[in-house]
C-alpha cells in the first residue's frame, strides 16, 4: 500500500475543503506529514507559527495511531484528513484500532513521568492546539484536533 495525498472537490453548500492523506501502520510514514502539512500550509497560507503547530500535533497523532491504534501492523493504514471550514481547520487522524481513555492519562510534568521516554504526545496536542478530542468507532479511532484559521 502505498501513502497518497488527495484534495477533495470544496462543499459549496458548507465552503468545506478536505485534504486528505493515507499511509500504511510504519513509523518511516511519519516522514511524510510534513510534505503533506506543507501543501496545505500552501494552499491555506499559514505561517510558519501554525504550521510548526499542526506539525508537531499531527506528528504525533500519527505516531499513536501507529503504535498504539494500529500497534504497527503494516496491514493497517492511517488515514489523516485536514479539514477546513469557515475560519476552523480540522485535523482528524485515524486509525483502526480500539482507542484509549484519554481521560485517565499521566502528567508528563509530574515528577515520576519526567525521564520517561513516551506520554507525551496528547499533552503536546493539547497544548499547542484550540480543542482535542478522541472518539472511538466502530472501525477504529479517531483523534480530532481543531485551530482557528486567522485570514
């Protein structure tokens, strides 16, 4: 299977535009998000600021959807969609795994979590994003993280 980038014609009736790329469960996929992110920095005219945001975001959605949505299984893809609606751009990355309870995850800051290699990444969304959310599906998981567009 192999990583694609598709542009999907804009919702006239909703002035919707989605952006769309796929890849396969491997963590060398995670090279491509920034291809990918910079085409639609491009196309949206974001600057640098936000688009180091949505790198580091969406780098590491993608990178949980691998390995703990996917657990790396090479069969399994990851889809990542950039959505963009009015003055919103929504990124949602999912996977085809059984999610998590984001609710009940550590601090990375706490003391005992500080040396830890991993468990980051959702505070890194959080903190650099206007609004996180996981759901679960019924093929899958889904991490949806949105930020005001400034036009």
């Amino acid at each position: 299977m192999k990583s694609k980038v598709n542009r999907k014609k804009p919702d006239k009736i909703h002035h919707k535009c989605i952006y769309e790329f796929v890849c396969r469960s491997n963590q060398k996929e995670i090279s491509h998000i920034e291809e990918f992110l910079r085409h639609v920095s491009m196309q949206l005219h974001i600057d640098d600021g936000m688009m180091y945001r949505l790198l580091i975001s969406c780098t590491e959605a993608v990178n949980n959807a691998i390995v703990h949505g996917n657990k790396s299984d090479p069969e399994k893809k990851v889809i990542i969609q950039c959505i963009v609606m009015k003055k919103t751009l929504t990124i949602r990355v999912k996977d085809e795994g059984k999610g998590f309870d984001s609710e009940n995850l550590q601090d990375p800051r706490d003391e005992k979590n500080l040396l830890k290699e991993n468990g980051r990444g959702v505070f890194l969304m959080r903190s650099l994003m206007d609004k996180v959310k996981f759901k679960r599906l019924k093929s899958g998981s889904v991490a949806e993280m949105k930020v005001k567009l400034r036009r």
